[in-house]
C-alpha cells in the first residue's frame, strides 16, 4: 500500500522496501521527517532470490539458509538507508533506531534464540530480549556498549524529549528519554522495572536490575530468576527462602501495574471470537 492506494511490486519485498526508504530520503531531505522501515523479513513466509541465497551455499537446512538470506537482504537495506543518509548530508541530524519487535518464532521459521529460553509469544527471554541499536554521529558516544535493560517505548519518550514536546502530567509516558543514560550525564538503571503481560495467556514477567519475575500463563505460581547469572532461566529460585522478598517485591509490582491496565481494545490474531464457527462457508 502507498498511503490508501495498492501498489503492485516486482521486486523482491524487502529491496522494496528498502528502494522507497532511500527515495523517501532523498526526498524529504530539506526537512525533518520520521521513517519508520518495517521490514517483512525474516518473517514467514520464508521466501528468498538467489542473489541472497547464493551468498549462503554452505548452509544445507534450506529453512535455514532461506532465513540467512532474507537477514542479509536487511542488511544491505539498513546499509543503503545510512549510505543515503551520509550522501545527502544528514547523517549527524539523524537518530537511527534499530530493532526487532520480538524473538525469533522457533515454531515457524529456523531462527535460533540459543542461548535465551522460549520464543516469540512467551514471556521468556527469547520471546522479547532482541538486539537494540542507535547511532546519532556526534552525540552518541561511538561503539558505546549500554548494559541497563531498556524498552521499545523508550523511542517515543526520547523522540518526544528532543523535539521538546510538552509533557501532559495527565498521561504520563512509559518510556523515558535515553540520551542523558546514553551519553553519561544519568547514571543508573532508565526503569526501576520492565514489564511484560500477554494477556489472552495471562502470561506476565517483571525484570528488575538482575531480577526477573515470571508467570508463565495463566494460574501458574511466578518463578524467579537471575537473568545475569542464569541467562537460560533454567534455575527457579522462587522456593529460596532468602530470595522471598525479592519474589514478593516483584509480584507487588507486578499486580499494581496491572491494576492500572485496561483490557486491549483489539483482540489478538490468535484469540477466537464466541461467534466464530470452523469451517464456515461463505455466504451467497
């Protein structure tokens, strides 16, 4: 789609997508502009050209290899967005994001979340720890390694923060402005805690500092992990008497953050209407 308008394509979807992203560029580049470049690949169908295949010959699990090829296609378009950006002189008045919205789908595709647990749709750090990256040449410190966990709604707050938008006491922001932990003039964790809930599998999980509490769905007790220490959560220490504080702090937490949520106002892709039947033909 070009705004409201079908658009037939002949390329292969992600060079697409990477064709109009420099295009947008070159065209906007006399003043400021938001790109948001979400990619379909990796995610299924697994479907690759030759041109990216063809650099990925010694891997024989054709799942696997089509799923390397449609990484690298993202990374040549990543490249071609900052290429553009160095041409039309714009590299150090723009923030760069990069980021995946979830974990890889085990279940679906041949990604490899090793050595995390779980997968896209838990609450386990394969499902939601990804790959984080921002580049601002020349007011971010370059090749910085930044360890305190953050969240994707931290881009909102620090777009906001730079652009100077006026805060609203009334709707409070989650996330909060990154540059000052970023550049070192805060120091400290940017969240006292992160949360998660999924809520068609009343599924949640807390991570403070090294602490993560988790809920695995619905009627489940939580579990404990140090997620610094045992990256696999593999070891529960909920049952450790002298961790029973840190259990209790998470899960107050937790219930008086959830207290304050409302129901989605979309149901999910995978949440079955009470009217839905299978197998329904269509009507005349």
């Amino acid at each position: 789609m070009r705004n409201y308008e079908p658009v037939k394509t002949t390329n292969y979807l992600p060079d697409e997508f990477s064709d109009e992203a420099v295009r947008f560029i070159a065209r906007n580049k006399d003043k400021p502009f938001f790109l948001y470049l979400a990619y379909n690949a990796p995610h299924a169908p697994l479907e690759a050209t030759e041109k990216y295949l063809s650099r990925f010959s010694n891997i024989q699990n054709p799942r696997r290899r089509t799923y390397a090829a449609m990484i690298s296609a993202v990374d040549d378009g990543v490249g071609r967005v900052l290429a553009e950006l160095r041409k039309q002189g714009l590299e150090d008045r723009t923030i760069v994001v990069f980021l995946s919205d979830n974990g890889g789908p085990l279940y679906a595709n041949a990604s490899n979340n090793a050595p995390l647990r779980g997968a896209k749709g838990t609450p386990w750090e394969g499902g939601w720890r990804v790959p984080f990256a921002m580049q601002w040449p020349g007011h971010l410190p370059p090749g910085k390694v930044y360890d305190q966990p953050v969240l994707s709604l931290d881009i909102f707050a620090t777009i906001a923060a730079l652009a100077h938008a006026p805060a609203n006491p009334a709707r409070p922001l989650d996330g909060v402005d990154l540059i000052p932990y970023l550049t070192g003039q805060k120091t400290g964790p940017p969240h006292d805690a992160i949360y998660l809930r999924m809520y068609d599998k009343g599924a949640f999980a807390v991570r403070s500092g090294d602490d993560k509490l988790v809920i695995p769905k619905r009627g489940d007790k939580p579990e404990l992990f140090n997620v610094t220490k045992d990256i696999r959560e593999s070891k529960n220490l909920a049952g450790e008497t002298a961790l029973r504080p840190v259990l209790e702090k998470l899960e107050n937490w937790r219930a008086a953050w959830n207290s304050q949520l409302v129901p989605p106002a979309f149901e999910g892709l995978m949440q079955r209407k009470p009217n839905m039947k299978e197998n329904t033909a269509p009507e005349d």
